[in-house]
C-alpha cells in the first residue's frame, strides 16, 4: 500500500463578506456572520464540489454531516 502525506499548509483564505460583495456587485447591508469570517476564494464552480475535490485532490481532511448535503441541494 503506498504512502500519501496529508496536505501540512493551510489554504489561501479570503474575507467572506468582501468575496460575496465582489460576486453580487454591490454592497450589503447585513451579513449573518461577523466581518472577519473566512473562507477558501471562489473558483466558480459549487462551493460543497469545491471543498470535496480540494479535499480529494490535495490529501486534506473533510468533515461531512447529512445536513451539509441538504443544504447544498
């Protein structure tokens, strides 16, 4: 059986809020988590397929509760 390291660095992050202002275009006025919230920068693609390829792809570990997929659909 081979050998596979898990990935040691952390992901690039980006701030929450000023990523989902970039992709709506404008402003909120309210936002339901606190200003220094994170998270990995969009790729464009669904945000569970990105967190489950990422994790895939670069040996990382990856938490899934049933309620995660059904919030995604």
């Amino acid at each position: 059986m081979m050998s596979i390291k898990s990935a040691q660095e952390r992901l690039p992050v980006k701030n929450a809020k000023f990523q989902l202002e970039k992709q709506l275009g404008k402003q909120l006025l309210a936002f339901s988590h606190n200003d220094t919230f994170e998270v990995i920068p969009d790729q464009g693609i669904h945000s569970l397929v990105l967190a489950v390829h990422t994790a895939f792809s670069e040996h990382r570990p990856l938490l899934l509760h049933p309620q995660h997929w059904s919030q995604a659909v």
